[in-house]
C-alpha cells in the first residue's frame, strides 16, 4: 500500500494505541535523515544554476522543499509499506512473524540499488504491531530536465529513468513499479518457502471508500450497457412490428387488387364460345390464380399474426426488465453519491487527525471487530455442541 507518509510515527517518536512498547525494542531503524537535508543534498547545486538563469527575481526560488511542500502537483517525499500476510498467519509475536522480519530485512537490503533515483531518507520495520511491516520513505528525483530545475523532484520521470513507461490509466509507471516491487518481494518469500498468493481483492492505492465507489461506478457503467443492449432489442423489436404492420398493408393491398385488378376479373363471355371453353380458357386459370394467392395471404397472415403475439410478449418482458434495470441503476448512483459524500468526510478526517491516526483508528477497529465475530462464532460451536 501507499500512504502519505508520517516520519515521527515510524521513527516512534511518538506511539499510537495500537504499539507495544514493550516489542519496540524488535524494530529495526535502517535509516532516519532529515529531509530538508537530503533536499539540499539532492537539489542545491541545481537550484543554484537554475536561480543563476533568472533575469527576474520574482521567478527564483529561496527554498526548494518548501516550493515542493506547498505545490499540488508533486509531494515532498512519498512512503512505501510492505507487509506478508496478516496477524491470523504472521503475527508479529510468532515464529512467522521472525521469519518475515527476515524476508522484509532481504528485501530492504536491495531497495536503493534497484531504485536510483528514490532516495530513501526513512526506512523501519516494526515489530510491535499486530504484523510486521515495512515502511520506506523515499524522495523521487529526476535529472537532465529540460523545464525548471535540471534535477528537480518528480515520481512519474524517476520511475521512468528506471524503465517503467506508463501507458493507460490502469497501467501507470506507478502500477509497474510497484508490481515490480511485489515481484522482488516475492522472489524473497519464495525462497523461504512461502507462497505469493494472488487474491486480487482490491486495486492498488485506493482507500476503503474510493474502492466501494469505484466499484459501484463499474456496476452503474455495467448496467447503462445492459439497459443501452435492451433498448437495442426494444428498437429492433419495434422494427418487427412495423414489418407487421407493412404486412398487414399488403394484404389490404391483395383484397383491393381483388376488387379491382383486371387479372383476377372475370371477362364477358365472347359471342358464341361455349361454356366448357370459357371453363377453360378464363375460370380454371383464374381460380388457380385466386387459390394461390389465398394460400399465400393465409401464411402471411398467420405467420404475422404469431409473430405479433411473440413480440408483444418479448417486448412486455424487456420492458419489464428494462424499468427493473433503471430502478437497480438509480439506487446504484444514490450509494455512489452516498459514497462520494463518506469519502469526502473521510478525507477531512484524514486532513484533520493525520492519515497515519486514521489508520491506526480503522485497524484497531477492524480488529475489535473481528474479535467479537470470532467469539460470536465460539459461543455458536459451544451452543451446538
């Protein structure tokens, strides 16, 4: 996962609730620098040659990191957390637990070499917490730009320069690095003998809320092409129908020509000619004729009127179906608009309390809930038993 990052919290230089003073002891601190000065480190000769460049004053920059901190397009610094598994099957306290304390120290060992350009200023595993985990806080830096600093703060072009092209929204340079990363850490795993499993239960930086968004957004845009497929079948259905209604106008078509059509109108009978040859030569034909075209208009007619009734019952099903649908859609985009509102609220208690106490507040209180659910489950067995 990715958070914004709390330094005084992964340093312990102040504990939430859910610590155990008493495993602090069992972290590790790899490293703990002050960022100002790895900005100055990273970026002070560069600002020095861009300030040099400025005929204007008001364009030079006095302090670059409080630039950065104050900018909304790129962050100080961002942290990385890694964990495996979780505190039923790696509890810190467990032999598991030792184990992935070793796995994370392997993987850490190879995370500035294989990352040039994220210069890691704060790195710790903790051991006192539910499960051990790592966090790595890193500056993203990239170097011979063209547009302001010639080596400025930048995560989309420091991953680039480590070979992670962005292609679409799903596919970010992000994304890539960080499949990369799990990657590494499951090269890791596996040697000790454990298993990557791909549970694929959520999508990468989204929180609780934006992921129960998005996934009602996909279920709206998944009916509006249910409900778009439907209108399709009414409007071909509704085609059928006129085709119908074009037979019906044919067959008063055939009863006028029946009426008036000199092909199917008896002649008068000519002078002498006896009965048996006007027999022949104009009532046998023109009953031939007669009985042809009744046993075509029969089937048509009779193929259309079956298929009037199986449209009339196909169309009355999707239209049913159809309002089903847009009721299903309507109550979909109140909970999405319910969620937009509950996110929103989130983040203002993230802005307020701190992402890293949010944190620390949800975990705890997964964990109480959890714990009441596996009583519940206890108290059942023992009830049935």
């Amino acid at each position: 996962m990715i958070g914004k990052g709390s330094v005084n919290h992964n340093s312990r230089k102040f504990r939430a609730e859910n610590v155990d003073g008493e495993r602090t002891h069992l972290n590790v601190d790899y490293c703990n620098e002050d960022i100002k000065k790895v900005y100055h480190e990273l970026f002070d000769e560069a600002l020095k040659r861009y300030n040099e460049k400025q005929t204007r004053a008001d364009r030079k920059i006095e302090n670059y990191y409080e630039k950065i901190r104050s900018s909304k397009q790129e962050k100080p610094f961002h942290e990385l957390i890694l964990q495996v598994g979780d505190k039923e099957n790696m509890s810190a306290e467990s032999e598991n637990g030792k184990l992935v304390k070793q796995i994370l120290d392997e993987y850490y060992s190879g995370f500035q070499e294989r990352n040039p350009q994220l210069r890691v200023f704060s790195a710790h595993i903790h051991m006192d917490e539910a499960t051990p985990h790592i966090h790595i806080d890193f500056v993203p830096f990239t170097t011979g730009s063209k547009r302001g600093l010639d080596t400025r703060v930048s995560l989309k072009q420091a991953l680039a320069a480590q070979g992670f092209k962005g292609g679409t929204r799903g596919d970010t340079e992000w994304n890539q690095w960080v499949q990369s990363e799990k990657e590494q850490l499951a090269a890791i795993m596996e040697r000790h003998g454990i298993e990557w499993e791909h549970k694929g239960t959520h999508e990468q930086h989204l929180d609780v809320l934006d992921y129960k968004k998005q996934e009602r957004q996909k279920e709206i845009v998944a009916l509006d092409e249910q409900i778009a497929t439907k209108k399709d079948e009414v409007k071909s259905l509704g085609k059928r129908v006129q085709n119908f209604d074009g037979g019906l106008k044919d067959l008063q078509n055939v009863e006028q020509a029946l009426d008036f059509d000199e092909a199917f109108q008896l002649p008068e009978p000519q002078g002498l000619m006896s009965a048996k040859t006007y027999k022949t030569k104009f009532a046998e034909p023109l009953v031939k004729k007669l009985k042809s075209l009744v046993k075509r208009a029969l089937a048509r007619c009779f193929e259309a009127l079956d298929n009037y009734h199986r449209l009339n019952t196909e169309n009355g099903r999707l239209y049913r179906e159809n309002e089903k649908l847009s009721k299903v859609n309507d109550r979909l985009k109140d909970e999405n608009e319910n969620l937009r509102t509950e996110n929103k609220d989130y983040k203002l208690l993230r802005k307020v309390f701190g992402s890293r106490q949010i944190y620390d507040l949800l975990t705890k209180a997964r964990e109480t809930q959890q714990s009441k659910q596996r009583e519940k489950r206890f108290r059942k067995s023992d009830f049935e038993r």
